[in-house]
C-alpha cells in the first residue's frame, strides 16, 4: 500500500476530519457545485454527497455537518440515571468476607430500573449503561463504587438532587 493510501485511510478514520469534510461538502453544494463534482473534489462518493444533501435539507437551522449518535435514544434521562446511582449508593455493602450480604447484580440492577422507572433493560444494556455513565466497567469492586459516590456528591453539589 502505497504511503498516499495509508494516509486517506487514517484521515478518513478521523471523526473531527469526517466533519470537516461535510463542511466543506456542503459549502459547495450550497455554492451550487453538482453532487458528481463535490464527491470528486473531496474524495467520497457520489451516495454520500447525495445523502450529504439529504441532511442538509433536514438540518436547515442547525449545523448538519456533525455527526449524529448512532443507535436509540436513551430511555433513562440523566437525572433518572443519577437517582438510579443515589439508590445503588444507598444500599450498597462492601463486599466483606465476615459478612455475607449481598450486593448488587446487573440482575438485581436490571429490577431496580423497571420497578422504578418502568424501563426494562437487558443485562448487557445496563451494564453498558452504568459503563459509560460512571466512566468504568461495572464492577462490584471498591473503585467503582468509588467513582458512584464522586458522581452523587458531584450532583448533590450542583443542587440538581
């Protein structure tokens, strides 16, 4: 592979790049340069520009150009998540070799939510959930509950609980 390829490959990989380059698309579809011309000059193809276009026409006030989340839209708000972390907190037990009382399961994480909120989540979306809300894999070791606790006094603080 020639150094030329390697780079457009890496370039293309670049979400801040990919962005400016439907900038840069859509100032010249908006200057009237045709879809064939636009994907020539910055390297795509012509489905792109075309669906490029399409966003464009969608997107008229905002800025269409930037990347949109991929997937559903989160059925828990983030203030729903930040009473889910206070209850998890709230009666949370160390692990402890004396005592044998249990502390939460996904399982058990999963029936707090839909009892709670009435939202029903697969084991592997709550932990995805808790994973990318509290910053680390779900665990139930000390330093997760660490990071729970630090995002609850964050938002205590912030007066929004």
């Amino acid at each position: 592979m020639s150094q030329g390829t390697l780079k457009k490959r890496s370039y293309r990989r670049e979400l801040d790049e990919l962005a400016q380059r439907r900038r840069e698309a859509m100032t010249l579809l908006e200057e009237g340069m045709a879809q064939s011309d636009v994907a020539r000059e910055i390297g795509v193809s012509r489905q792109t520009v075309s669906r490029w276009a399409k966003l464009m026409a969608g997107y008229p006030d905002e800025q269409p150009w930037r990347r949109r989340p991929l997937g559903r839209p989160a059925r828990l708000s983030s203030e729903q998540k930040i009473e889910l972390l206070r209850e998890l907190l709230a009666h949370y037990h160390p692990p402890s070799r004396a005592k044998r009382e249990r502390s939460w399961s996904l399982q058990t994480v999963a029936r707090l939510i839909e009892a709670r909120f009435g939202v029903s989540y697969s084991l592997g979306q709550v932990s995805t959930m808790l994973n990318e809300f509290v910053g680390l894999p779900w665990s139930r070791g000390r330093y997760f509950w660490v990071k729970v606790r630090e995002l609850v006094s964050v938002e205590e603080e912030k007066g929004r609980l």
